[in-house]
C-alpha cells in the first residue's frame, strides 16, 4: 500500500475541504482498502468521515425512508421498516457479501464501490477505468461477468450492487 | 499515528503508521496472535473480531480508523483454562482439523449467535419481516464469511447449534 495522509472529518463541509485534490473519503473501507492495498487506487489523503452524523433511518412526510449514508449495510438491511414495507432492499442487502462485511460497509460506499472487473483489477491489464486511454482488456477477455447492454467500445464493466438494484427498482434517489 | 484501542477490556496506545490495518496492529504491534492472516483481502474470515460488539474483518480496516473502539479478539472470548461456550464445543464437536481458521470462526460464531437473538434475519430466512430460527440452514448462511479450507463445516455447524441450545 502507498502511503497517504490520514485525516479525520469532523463535519461534511471539512470533509468536502480536507478532499480537495488527490483525497478519498473512507467510511467501511471494505472494497476502497482492498483496492488500496493492490493498488488499483493509491489515494494521496484519506479523509475519514465515519464520525459524521450520517448513519440515520428517519420517515420521511410522503411515507419514504432517508437512508444517512453512512448507515450501514446490516443496519439498512435489518431495518424494521424496510423488512416490512421494502423486504426487497432488505434481501438484495442480505443476498450480499458476508455477515462481518455487511456490518462495515455503508450505504453511501456500496452505491460508491468500484467494479468488480477483473480487468480493473489487474495493473499489468489495460483498462480505461483505471487508466484512461490505455484501452479496454476486458473486450477481448474473461467477460462473463461484464454487461452485454449499455456498454461502449472503451469499457463494459458492471456495478456491482445488488442494493443499488433493488433501489432502482424502488424508484430511490440520491439527496444531498 | 496515535491510535487508543481497548482490546479485551484493557486500553492500548499505539503509535503506528495510518497504512496499518487493525489485524497488523493486532499481531505485529500487541503480540495478539490469536487473529489470523488468511486471505487478506476481507474475504476467509480468518481475522474476524469483534468491534463495539460487531464482527468485522480485521484485514479489511485501518487501526487509525477505530480510535477509542472496544476491540474483543480470540484471546478475549476464552483461555484454555476458561473456555467459552463456543469454545468448549468447537472441542467437543472437533470443529477443526489444522485450527488455523478457528479463532475468526468463534468470533464470528459469538457475534452471529447475538445477531440472532436481536432478531436480525438472513439471506435464508422465509419471512423476514420476523425472526428466524437457528435451522443448520441459518447457521451455515450466516457463517458464510469464514471459511475451513480443511473444510471441517459439518462439525463447525454441530459445535455451534450445541452452543446455542446451551445458551438458550
């Protein structure tokens, strides 16, 4: 892993400031450290935002949820709201990972994680998602778990949230 | 890098480099050794611990990041002289062969079977609007992050439905 400066946010507008220029945020850290320490990403600052107060579930006045990004993926999932009127968001939370990832993986980091592409993966392969303009290895590779439709000629990698799925389905949106 | 961390009821200050992940500062920096290094990458469950009473993937998180969180490791749940429920089982049961993948089993084992009682469901469970009960089904899905490669699951499932129906 290279090496970063570490900063810990102590509100979202510091957070945004301590971001400026070659800085990741980290909040469960599950798919941002992996990549780290394969570097795939070699972030110059790390800004912690796990202190801020974004991991909140509130009802909202039309009869929806706000999700606080930094809920997590056991929390979202063992909601009692979304258990019993969202059961899908629960299951596609549930059908996910594992036990010990689900408790650190946030809600904002699982919509934010990075394609599972072998490819991107892979620093000795060309990708343009990592590397812009060095082509796309993927095209001519192992691509069966890439997308089939809404793909370009430079990339045909997938999101890999299984939330972020069932959100659509649900019609969710993304707020500040 | 300052770093406070309460380790099985007693706090440690560690100055460390913020690469550090919280199982190096585990093994390498406290002599913690129970925690192991499988895979590395978040995905054998081999440095389970459990973390403001949350099991976790120690490889996958940055000691820097859990400053002033109560860390409960292998070395806290049981000694040999005073073994836990779980612990106990995983003998009886022999829920091993090599052992290597034992301590992240139990604590993940401890964690789930709280889980549990706070009603949480699983990928598994029927009706997830309501609790579910602790079928081997259950046990083994939620069990899924730790994996044996000595591939001793039978008996990790026994060990651990015993333990349970001790506690219950």
């Amino acid at each position: 892993m290279r090496a970063f400066d570490y900063v810990r946010a102590d509100s979202a507008e510091g957070a945004v400031r301590d971001a400026a220029g070659g800085a990741a945020f980290i909040a469960g850290g599950t798919n941002l450290i992996d990549l780290m320490k394969l570097e795939v990403m070699s972030p110059e600052t790390l800004v912690d935002i796990n202190r801020l107060a974004m991991n909140g579930i509130e009802d909202t006045a039309d009869g929806g949820l706000r999700i606080g990004a930094l809920v997590t993926n056991s929390d979202l999932a063992n909601d009692s709201r979304v258990r019993r009127n969202w059961p899908v968001l629960s299951r596609a939370l549930l059908a996910g990972a594992s036990g010990q990832l689900r408790n650190k993986a946030t809600t904002g980091g699982n919509l934010l994680q990075r394609t599972r592409c072998l490819y991107f993966y892979d620093r000795a392969s060309a990708c343009n998602k990592r590397e812009p303009g060095t082509g796309c290895a993927a095209q001519e590779g192992f691509n069966r778990i890439l997308a089939v439709l809404g793909t370009s000629e430079h990339c045909i990698a997938t999101h890999p949230s299984d939330m972020a799925v069932a959100m659509r389905a649900l019609g969710a949106e993304g707020r500040r | 890098m300052e770093t406070n961390l309460e380790i099985n009821g007693t706090r440690h200050r560690l100055d460390i480099d913020p690469r550090t992940t919280l199982l190096d500062a585990l093994r390498h920096h406290l002599g913690l050794t129970g925690s192991k290094k499988g895979c590395d990458h978040g995905q054998c469950g081999a440095c389970t611990v459990i973390v403001n009473g949350r099991r976790i993937n120690s490889c996958l998180t940055l000691a820097c990041m859990h400053d002033g969180d109560e860390v409960t490791t292998i070395e806290g749940i049981g000694q040999p002289d005073n073994l836990s429920a779980l612990q106990a089982a995983f003998v009886q049961e022999d829920g091993f062969q090599c052992g290597y993948c034992t301590p992240g089993q139990i604590c993940s084992a401890t964690a789930m079977l709280e889980e549990v009682r706070n009603g949480w469901p699983s990928h598994v469970t029927d009706d997830i609007a309501s609790g579910a009960e602790l079928t081997d089904a259950e046990i083994s899905e939620r069990m899924s992050g730790n994996l044996c490669r000595c591939a001793a699951y039978p008996n990790i499932v026994e060990a651990i439905r015993k333990a349970a129906e001790k506690s219950a």
